[in-house]
C-alpha cells in the first residue's frame, strides 16, 4: 500500500496509480482531483463535537482532562473541530504539564491572537491555511478575502458577486472552486460558508492586502438593506413608503414565495448590515427599509433579527429628529419583545416610551398601539385590570382614528382581560360580538382575527365550564398560514381542547393532544408552556 499525503494534482498522482490487482494507493489532497479515473472519492467532512473531544482526550491522557469536560468543549469549538488544530492544541498543553485547558481557552478566546495561539512547533493553522491561499488565483484570493466581510455565517450567490463585482454565474463557478480547494463549505444548495478559522485568516488577509475593505463593506450593506426592502415590498398593505432611489438596481425577487425565501436565507446578512449603515450615518436608510419590513414581520414573529431592526429604526429616527417615527418604532420593537420573545417587561417599557413620545407629538394612532402593547404585556404579566384599563383606551383611540383592525385587536385583548378578572360571560359576550366584524382592508388581516376571536372564544368557554361547548368550539380553530407564530398557537388551542376534553370524561383523546402540544411549546421555544404541559400530561397518568 502506497500513502500519498496532501497531493498537489492530477499530474503528479495518475502515474503512482495501481494498474493491477495487488496494490493500493491512499491519496489525501486538498482538491478533488476530479480528472482521476476508476477511483474511489471520500469527502471528509468535519469532526463532531463528541469526536473532536475524544482526540483531544486521546493526545492528552485522562488525568489531563478528567473535571475539564466545560474547557475541553470550549476549546473543540475554539479549534473549530478542525484536526490539525486540535492537534496543535494537543501538543501545546502536552509540552505543558502546568497548564489547564481553561488558560489555553482563554489565550484562544480573543479572536485576534487565535491563530497565533493555534501554533505548536512547526505546526500552525496559519500556515496551512496560507499554502492553500497561495495556489488560489488572484481573482479567487480576492472573493475568499472579501466573503470575511458577511455579517452572518453564510451567503448566496448573489451577495458574494456584489463583493467582487463580478456576475452571479461567475461568482458561482469562484465559490465552487474554494469549497473543491476546502476553503468554503456549501451548507446547503446555493448557500456558502467560510469556517471559522478560515474567516479569521481571510480577515487577517484583507486587513493586510486592501485598503478598501471599509468601502466594500458599506456597498455590500447598502445592496443588502436597498434588496431587503425590495423583497419586503411584495407583503406591504396600503400606505407603505415608496421605493428608496436606487432600490430597484438592487437584488429584486420574482415572487412573493421568492422574498421570503430571501429575506428568510439572508436575515442574518441584512440584520448585520444595520449597524454598518448607522455608523455612515444612513439613517433615513434604516428607516425606510424598517418600516418596509413592518408587515413582513408578522409572518415570523420570533426571529431576533426584528429586535435588532426595529431598535436601530428607533435610534435612526431619534438621530432625524422625527419622533412620530420614533414612537411607531418603538411600538414596533414593544412588539418583537412581547410576541417575539415574550419578554414583557421589556415590551411594556417600550410601549410606555412610545406612548410619551406620540402623545408629545399628538399622534394618536401610535397612542393607540402603544395602548395595545401595554395592554397584551399587562395581561402576560398577570395584571389584567391595568390590562383592561389600557385595552378601553386603545380602543377608544383606534375608533376615533377609525382603525378597524387595530380595535379588534384590542377588543380581543380587552375581553381576555375581563375573563382572566373572573369576568368569563362578558368576554364571551364581547369576543362573540366580534367576530365576523370586519377589520379593514389588510390582506388577510380578517381570517386573522377570526382565528384569534375563535380561540379566545373557546376559552371564554372553557373559563365557563360548559365542556362539551368547549371541545366543538377548540375543534374548529385553525391558525391561517400566512401570519406569525403557528406552533405557539396551535400548541395552546390542543391544549384548550386537552382540557375540555378530560373534563368530558375522553382522557385518551385529551393525552394525545397535551403530547402534541408540548412537542410544539418545545420547537417554539416556550420552555415554560411546555414545562406546564408535561406536568399536565403526568397529572393524567401518563408520560407521553
């Protein structure tokens, strides 16, 4: 058996290829070596966690690592689970009987002296990386380069070629050849991402190589924000804002389906673009694209991204002064802390900064949504007479603004509140009143609501005790596709339907839907709800 290690190509390998039983040749190379014939190809992909840890634990003993299971972890991601520096970490703490892998953990930590550190003799991640480097083309040195300069852990075709300048076809062919070279990784169809240790070489090259590394970032985030409100565009209700000069020379998606695709695949680049705009000042910029999104946001309420575009629309419209703008930011981000992340406190801060600004300023309808916002975080905090209180105002203000939809919504939060104050026939009588009311002209902001007014009135029932009306009526709520959290909400009508169910006498039936509901609490993050639901679940004598 031959061994050839880390083999430069085609040329150099066929010859030294068995030509007869008896032989076998083991080839590693940093290239595909796709011109080779009656070969048998494995791509080596990346070492687990619980892999990369058992080498360590294998290069340095048990008594090395028995009681540092926190530090060896630290340092299998700090190496990136990448071998080669494993194996230098390895060789480090060995010639090093004093040393713990937490001090190793923490010289690694800073990102600028990581590839420093991840050096053992003649052995250096650096340097590996750099032969790879040096048999790339200029042009491809200058696309690995410059893909450092993605705010989010990987990128499409599109993005990358806004980079280099160069056409999407071309760019696609580039990042091909870097994934062949092991330099890129393709995450999935289309998507590319740099490893860590990698980005931080190619950042170390683009500080050392260009000097207009800080133009090339504000382009690239100017082209990601003119692209994120042009995708936006396809879900605005009347009354949105125009198009920014310029927006249509940017990425400019086919479809509805197409933007969300978009927007969904590249929220961490567009996300991460906001603060290099707000550095440059581009505040009317980060207004505009923040309110474009406005109703994009509805249809996925937990992503954090929307904590990070509405604070910065916040501050972009203090720096413009204008603070009506500012107000209907910050009810926007009172939103995404409640809804989004069901942090209330935060959310009702908020909406009470919101609500002085626009009673400052005289705006009426902010008034009414901070109102509303106030009024759902009350009531998640357990206070539903201020909930109610806040609810009566809102509504107040939406009908003398005539906002159909934005009263419903309040009138729903408002009967929640008169039901969780023991107040249930009232609520019933309210949330009946409502449905079927028309809330305005929002695309799809009716089926909306009926859904919700449903839900609500099931559990005016269930708050009633009247069970079997309880189970009809859970039976028939359905959550249309086209708005937010899903999961969440059809997590809490099983859980409605569970209840109303066990007190009928059906326990069967009732456990089925407590297991369903909290699989669904769990892959929406509600650890509390799903927390609750398992001891539901218990209490009925079984463990799902």
């Amino acid at each position: 058996m031959i061994v050839l290690d880390d083999a430069a190509d085609e040329a150099l390998t066929r010859p030294l290829l068995p030509d007869a039983e008896g032989s076998f040749v083991l080839v590693t190379s940093r290239r595909p070596l796709a011109g080779l014939e009656g070969v048998r190809r494995i791509r080596l992909g990346g070492l687990s966690g619980g892999e990369s840890a058992r080498l360590l634990g294998r290069i340095l003993g048990a008594p090395r690592t028995d009681g540092q299971s926190e530090a060896i972890t630290r340092l299998t991601e700090l190496c990136g689970h990448l071998p080669l520096a494993l194996r230098i970490v390895g060789n480090r703490l060995s010639s090093r009987p004093s040393w713990t892998p937490a001090r190793l953990v923490g010289q690694l930590a800073d990102e600028e002296r990581r590839l420093s550190g991840l050096v053992a003799g003649d052995l250096a991640v650096r340097s590996a990386l750099a032969l790879s480097y040096g048999q790339l083309t200029d042009p491809h040195r200058l696309l690995l380069r410059r893909l450092a300069l993605v705010p989010g852990h990987d990128t499409g075709v599109e993005l990358a070629a806004v980079l280099t300048g160069e056409d999407p076809p071309t760019t696609e062919g580039s990042l091909d050849l870097l994934v062949d070279r092991g330099l890129l990784e393709e995450t999935a169809p289309g998507r590319y991402a740099l490893h860590d240790l990698v980005r931080l070489f190619a950042r170390e090259r683009l500080r050392d190589e260009e000097e207009t590394a800080e133009a090339v970032r504000l382009g690239m985030a100017d082209w990601l924000l003119r692209s994120a409100s042009a995708a936006g565009r396809w879900f605005e209700a009347p009354g949105a804002p125009e198009p920014w000069p310029g927006e249509v020379a940017a990425f400019a998606p086919g479809s509805a389906e197409a933007a969300e695709e978009w927007l969904t695949a590249e929220r961490a680049n567009w996300a991460g673009a906001l603060p290099v705009l707000f550095a440059a000042d581009r505040h009317a910029e980060i207004l505009h694209v923040s309110r474009t999104l406005y109703w994009f946001s509805d249809r996925r309420h937990q992503w954090p991204e929307w904590r990070t575009l509405f604070s910065y629309g916040a501050r972009s419209a203090a720096a413009l002064g204008d603070r009506t703008a500012e107000a209907h930011q910050l009810n926007c981000l009172a939103w995404a802390h409640s809804v989004g992340a069901y942090q209330y406190v935060q959310g009702e801060e908020l909406a009470r900064r919101a609500l002085e600004l626009a009673t400052g300023t005289g705006a009426l309808g902010e008034q009414a949504w901070a109102w509303a916002y106030i009024s759902g975080a009350c009531l998640s905090l357990k206070r539903p007479a201020e909930a109610a209180e806040a609810a009566e105002r809102a509504s107040r203000l939406f009908e003398e603004t005539g906002d159909t939809a934005g009263r419903a919504v309040s009138q729903r939060v408002l009967g929640k509140a008169l039901r969780e104050s023991g107040r249930a026939e009232e609520a019933l009588t309210l949330h009946r009143a409502l449905l079927g009311t028309s809330t305005g002209d929002v695309p799809g902001l009716d089926a909306y609501v009926e859904a919700l007014l449903r839900h609500e009135i099931a559990n005016d029932l269930l708050a009633l005790e009247r069970w079997p009306e309880a189970v009809a009526a859970f039976r028939i709520v359905t959550a249309p596709r086209s708005h937010g959290d899903l999961d969440r909400f059809h997590a809490q009508a099983l859980t409605g339907l569970a209840t109303a169910l066990r007190h009928c006498g059906e326990v069967t039936e009732a456990r089925t839907h407590l297991v369903r509901a909290r699989e669904l609490f769990t892959a929406a993050g509600d650890t509390t709800a799903a927390s609750n639901t398992a001891t539901a679940i218990e209490e009925l004598g079984g463990v799902g």
